[in-house]
C-alpha cells in the first residue's frame, strides 16, 4: 500500500510519531453552531449506509476508499464536505475525489440527512 508516496513501514513510522502528539492534545475542535442539536435529532439511517463527514479533501479520499472497499458487502458510503473554517468554497472542486455533497450550514447538513 503506497499514500502520498510513502510505503508501508514509512506510514507506520510517520503514525508512531504522531499518534503520542494526538494523544496529547486535549483540545475539542468546536464545530458548527448546532451541529451537536442537529446530531441528536438524526432519525436512524437505512442498514447498508455509511455516511463519513469531513471538512477536507483527505476526508473525502478516506470516505471514497472506505466505499471501495465495503462495496462487496453491499455498504454504500456517502462522503459529505463542510464548509468549516471558510477553507473550501473555493477549491473543492479541484479535489482528485469529489464528495457526494457540499454543505455549507447546519441548516443545508440538515435538510440533506434528515
């Protein structure tokens, strides 16, 4: 297996020294206003769904290999960006994988899932 040009046992050694910084830091990223609400109505999801949402372009590459990789257990995987932090309005649709959808609200995540 080979991401951003790097073999294996290179991705395990980048992750080792990573994974003690993560570990580390206890700071809880805030996230849209009232997307914890918004997570607390969500009605139940049809078996056989995975929805992955992320805020970049890697989230997306990660959703789209997960699709691959369930698509023989019959799992269907649907990648949707936020627009948090105003980062990707502008450049998501340059990404090498596109997500299902792209939300910009709360209201809009809503409106989608629900």
């Amino acid at each position: 297996m080979e991401s951003y040009g790097l073999k294996e046992e290179q991705l395990d050694e980048a992750g080792s020294l990573w994974t003690p910084e993560q570990i580390k830091n206890k700071t809880i990223p805030a996230m849209f206003e009232g997307m914890a609400e918004l997570f607390h109505k969500l009605k139940p999801i049809k078996n056989g769904t995975f929805i992955y949402i992320g805020d970049h372009s890697e989230d997306i590459v990660f959703g789209k290999n997960a699709q691959l990789a369930l698509k023989e257990e019959n799992i269907n995987v649907i990648c949707i960006t936020v627009h948090y932090l105003n980062l990707n309005v502008n450049t998501y649709k340059k990404w090498s994988k596109q997500p299902d959808y792209f939300v910009q609200t709360v209201s809009e995540l809503d409106n989608l899932l629900n």
